[in-house]
C-alpha cells in the first residue's frame, strides 16, 4: 500500500474475515472498495446512505465543523457528521449505517447533556457512559447463565465449562474506536459489554430496541460487564484452549457486588 493517501491504505488492512466483522461484512467491505478506488470518506458514505430509507444524517467533512461548536450538537442541529478520512470516522460511518437508531438516540441524548450543562473540562456521568457505549460498546444477547459468569468475571465458567452455550449468544460490536483497534488485534482488546433482552437476532430490530431501551441515566451507571473479546469461541486462534483464559493480565480476577441477570447483585466467588 505504499505511495497511497493514508485513509485508502487504513482501511487496506482491514480482514473483512475476521469472525468479529461478519454482521458489517456486507456493507463494510464495499464501502472500504470506494475509498480504496479514491472517493473520500465522506462522501462514500452518503453513497452507501443512499439505499437506506429516512436515512437521519448526512456526511460531512470535518472541515465543515465551526471552531467552537461541540461535535455532537453540531449533528443534532444540522443533521450532519462531520467525517475526517481514516479507520476511526471510516468505522463510527459504518455504524451510522448499521444502527441509524441507536446512533441517533446517542446524539439526541449527548445533545441534551450538552444544552444542560455545557462543555466542562471533564464529562460527567451521562456523557461519560454516552461516550464509553459510542467507542467501545459490544452488544450481548445470551442465556442468563452465560451472562452472569461474564459479569463475574468468571473466566473459567464463561469460557471453558459453558462453552457450549455460545451457540446461543451473539455478540455484535458497536463501537467505533473498539473496531478500530481490532484491525491489529491484540489479546487485551476489552469491550463494555451492554445486554439486549429480545429474541431477534436481525441487527434492525437490535436497532430499534437500542433506541428505545437507551437512557442517560442508566448509561451514567455504567452497566457494562467487560470482555476481552478475543477469548470469544472461535474469535482467536488458539482460544480452545483453557490455558488462553489462565492469563491473569488480560482474563483478570473476578470483583463481587455486580448486578446479574435478575438486576439483584451477584455474590461472585
């Protein structure tokens, strides 16, 4: 890729194989084939926003955000992203694309912190959860089993001895800066993990949930369980086997008081 414009060479090296990418496959890769064939970033993305129905915002580039005006009440107040070449806006574009919904509830919701409080020199609760799902969130539907063994961190249990049950789960990615830094996978990529609680798996009815079920005053709490993602099944070479999981500066020990799947806090041992 040497001698290419630094934007077309990024997303050059992104392994549309990766387990981790199947669900954003399908429209990932073809926009990454525009900005590789010269089409700057944004406006590869209003080419794929084009078959997309109500689609709520238009990309921009990054030279079209005033000096002074807040990223996000720029979007909520003109409807447009203002979009710089390179993985991080190429992958915060590409969930515009996948979760519209979900997208727009998280602008609505950073805008109103915004008109409440202003810009502080350190986020607040709100803000800071808004902003930890927007980068780093992965989205989890699972068994209530399988989900009370990741918040305690129970490495062993999650992993080992109710591997089996990952059938049953799904795990999608949905933050930007988490996707990014997947491109050149690393054992210790942690995601904040957010539990949805329907039964689809289509990624347009997760959509839809997300923007109903989002709140700033549950996202201030933090509910998120972490997870080093490459110790799902089947996400890394080599993860089948237990020994993977006894890395205790990646798979780290269990903390107790977290909520569980019936809300109540679980005793972990």
């Amino acid at each position: 890729m040497n001698g290419l414009p630094a934007a077309v060479s990024a997303v050059g090296d992104i392994d549309w194989a990766a387990p981790w990418l199947a669900p954003w496959r399908a429209a990932g890769e073809a926009l990454a084939q525009r900005v590789r064939e010269g089409e700057p970033q944004p406006g590869a993305l209003n080419l794929a926003a084009r078959s997309l129905a109500r689609f709520p915002v238009r990309f921009v580039p990054q030279s079209e955000l005033p000096t002074g005006v807040a990223y996000e009440q720029h979007i909520f107040g003109t409807g447009r992203v203002p979009t710089r070449d390179g993985l991080h806006d190429f992958f915060n574009g590409l969930c515009w694309l996948q979760f519209p919904l979900t997208k727009k509830r998280l602008n609505e919701l950073q805008a109103a912190q915004i008109a409440h409080s202003g810009i502080q020199p350190v986020r607040g609760p709100a803000r800071d959860g808004l902003t930890v799902f927007d980068e780093n969130a992965a989205i989890l539907q699972a068994p209530d089993v399988l989900w009370d063994a990741l918040v305690c961190k129970d490495w062993q249990r999650l992993f080992v001895e109710l591997r089996p049950l990952w059938r049953e789960a799904q795990l999608l990615l949905f933050g930007h800066a988490l996707l990014e830094k997947l491109v050149a996978p690393r054992k210790a990529i942690t995601a904040h993990v957010y539990r949805v609680r329907i039964a689809s798996h289509l990624i347009a009815d997760i959509d839809a949930w997300l923007a109903q079920d989002l709140t700033a005053d549950e996202l201030a709490g933090k509910p998120f369980a972490h997870l080093p993602v490459l110790g799902v099944p089947g996400w890394w070479a080599g993860n089948d086997d237990p020994a993977f999981y006894a890395d205790a500066g990646v798979f780290r020990v269990p903390q107790t008081g977290r909520a569980g799947s019936t809300g109540v806090a679980l005793e972990c041992p």
